[in-house]
C-alpha cells in the first residue's frame, strides 16, 4: 500500500486496515509457530504496513499534511 493511497484515506479507514493488518500479523505468527508459514517474509511487510498506516494518521491527526 503506497503512502499516497493511504493519504487519501478517512481516519476510519486507517484504523479499519490497521485492525485488518494486525489480525494478518497475529495469523502469520500462529502459522510461523506451527511451522507452516507459505510466505515468512509476508510478516515483515504487514509490520511496515502497520506502521506506515499510524505514522500517517498520527500526521493527519496533527494537522502537518
């Protein structure tokens, strides 16, 4: 998800995919524990994902963009 998308987004829209990546993450690392992770790297990128989304509504929430 690029930072412009997510610029365009409505505060509720950021929080529902910050839930919605964060249940993602929570099912990657149940599946990492079992052994049975298709995309280990996938966790990563749900991790930058979360962040991107609360550093952007944190910004928006400031009024700076």
């Amino acid at each position: 998800m690029k930072p412009s998308d997510v610029r365009n987004m409505s505060a509720g829209e950021i929080e529902a995919e910050v839930e919605k990546r964060r249940e993602e993450l929570f099912d990657l690392r149940i599946q990492s524990a079992v052994g049975h992770t298709s995309n280990p790297r996938r966790a990563r990128v749900a991790k930058r994902e979360i962040a991107r989304l609360l550093t952007i509504a944190k910004e928006k929430a400031e009024g700076t963009r």
